[in-house]
C-alpha cells in the first residue's frame, strides 16, 4: 500500500493517545466521499499483503539478523535525507534543513554511507518530512481520503507530495548503475524489515479488526495529522510502500 500500518505503528498509539487530550480531537472529521472505491482497494491491498508482503517479510527477517536489517534501514534512510532538505527549504524551516542536512554528511562521512546512524548518538535525530507536509504548511487542504493500491491509506494532498518527492529527490536521478541499485534495494528491503519488525501490530489492524478499512483508514487520519500538528513521530508504516519502487 502507499503509506498500511503505521513509519512506527508504536508511533499511531502516541498519536491516538494524544489525540485524546486535545481539545479538538484530530481524529474526527473524515471525508471520504470515495468509500465504496477505497474499500474495494482495500481489499486488494490487504490480499496482496497476505499473498506475498507478509510472507516475504518473515523471509527477510528470519534469514537476517537485527544489525543487518538496521543498516539496512539507516541506509535507505540517509538516502531520503537531500529531498527532505529540500523540503525543510520550501517550508521556510531552516534550522531544520541545516539539521537534516549535517545529518547527512555526518551518517555519509562516518557511518559508511549511512549505514551507521552515527548521527543520531550525536544528537542530529532525522526531522522526519514530506512535500504532503510542505503544501499542509503551504495552506493546502488535506482533501479527501484515498486508498492506493500497493500504497494504501492516504489523502489526496498526501498523494499528491508523494509523487513530488519522488521527482525533487536529487538521489533519484543522480545517482546511476551500482549506486541507484544499492540504493532502490535498499528501499525495498527495509519496507520489508518494518514489516517484520511491527507484524504483530499490522496484523492485528489487517486481520484481527472487526473492520479493518476502518481501523487503518482512523490510524492512518490521526497519526498523519498529529504529525502535521507538530507531533515528532513519522507518520506511519505501511507493509507494501516500496515494494515495488523507490520512494
């Protein structure tokens, strides 16, 4: 799915939590006018996880260990690091482009690439964003609900700053033969490796919820807004986003 359960389903259960303090619960006000669609879409996803994303990802964390895994992610994760600068710049957060950009360097320098995540024991934690959160601060409205097929629950702002962020990441394009191999496969392996890691949680909402489009779709609206309303959490996993490209 585009982005089904939770970059930290753990991080949903803060957000929920959250949300639940506020006086304007960010869980409420749903607009999906499409819902007929997106459960159909839903469905497809969810067989699709079932059929192969769920077993691959046992697969995968099984055949490696924990530390393998890790630089994987940190590696894939450094490379998304230049397009997020990018963003910090077009929402106006410089201090926080100058951040995730250091961060950069130091991981590139120091932690081979980024394999090491040197640069969070240093303090230079990943300021986590998206052009979805760059047109939310540019004032646009979030839209309506979407369900994308081998991508999963998002909005139609949110969709929208995925395809952007594919087009502005400079390591997209830039980067040619061993490097853009190291880096696409990087990708999909660690959307692997967060599947495995937080399996029992996905599962529990996929397969174990009395409605599970419901209870992905209210996950994914609560976690995505306290992330946009300042929370510090990334928004949230999902099974099959990068599975079949590059972020």
């Amino acid at each position: 799915m585009l982005n089904v359960l939770i970059k930290r389903l753990c991080a949903v259960s803060l957000a929920v939590a959250v949300a639940g303090c506020t006086a304007a619960p960010i869980g409420v006000g749903v607009n999906d006018p499409i819902e007929t669609q997106n459960r159909g879409t839903h469905s497809v996803n969810r067989a699709i996880d079932k059929a192969f994303v769920s077993p691959a990802s046992k697969g995968y964390g099984k055949a490696l260990p924990m530390p393998v895994r890790t630089g994987v992610s940190n590696f894939a994760s450094n490379l998304n690091l230049p397009g997020q600068v990018l963003n910090n710049l077009l929402q106006f957060r410089i201090e926080n482009a100058g951040h995730n950009a250091f961060r950069f360097l130091v991981n590139t320098t120091f932690g081979f690439g980024g394999v090491l995540d040197v640069a969070t024991d240093a303090g230079l934690d990943n300021r986590f964003t998206d052009f979805g959160e760059t047109l939310h601060v540019w004032g646009a409205p979030e839209g309506a609900y979407l369900e994308l097929p081998l991508v999963g629950p998002s909005t139609e702002r949110h969709a929208a700053g995925r395809i952007v962020d594919l087009l502005m990441n400079p390591l997209n394009f830039g980067a040619e033969g061993s490097l853009k191999t190291a880096a696409t496969g990087a990708s999909v392996a660690a959307r692997f490796g967060d599947r495995y890691q937080y399996s029992d949680l996905i599962d529990s909402v996929l397969y174990e919820s009395e409605d599970s489009y419901s209870q992905a779709r209210l996950l994914y609206l609560q976690s995505r807004r306290f992330k946009l309303s300042g929370g510090a959490q990334p928004d949230y996993i999902d099974p099959y986003e990068d599975v079949y490209g590059n972020e």
